[in-house]
C-alpha cells in the first residue's frame, strides 16, 4: 500500500519555508503552505 499525504501520521514539509506538518485526522483534499503543495517528508 502506497503512502497517501492524507493518512494520519504522514509528515509533511513545505518546500518553500521548510515548516513541518503531521497528518493528525484524515481526510480529503491538498494541503497547501505559502500557496504552494506540501511533499512528503523524507521523499
């Protein structure tokens, strides 16, 4: 099973001012940050 960005315990980073995110309830959606995507932490 593939990671999805909206699991629970996923963690993200925003590539433009590095702030760091964890997936704490799942859901639908993008997650954005400086209006840009969030990417996998460790990707």
């Amino acid at each position: 099973m593939s990671e999805t960005i909206n699991e629970t315990g996923t963690r993200l980073i925003c590539l433009s001012c590095e702030a760091e995110f964890v997936v704490t309830r799942p859901g639908n959606g993008e997650l954005t940050c400086c209006d840009t995507p969030l990417d996998i932490k460790g990707k």
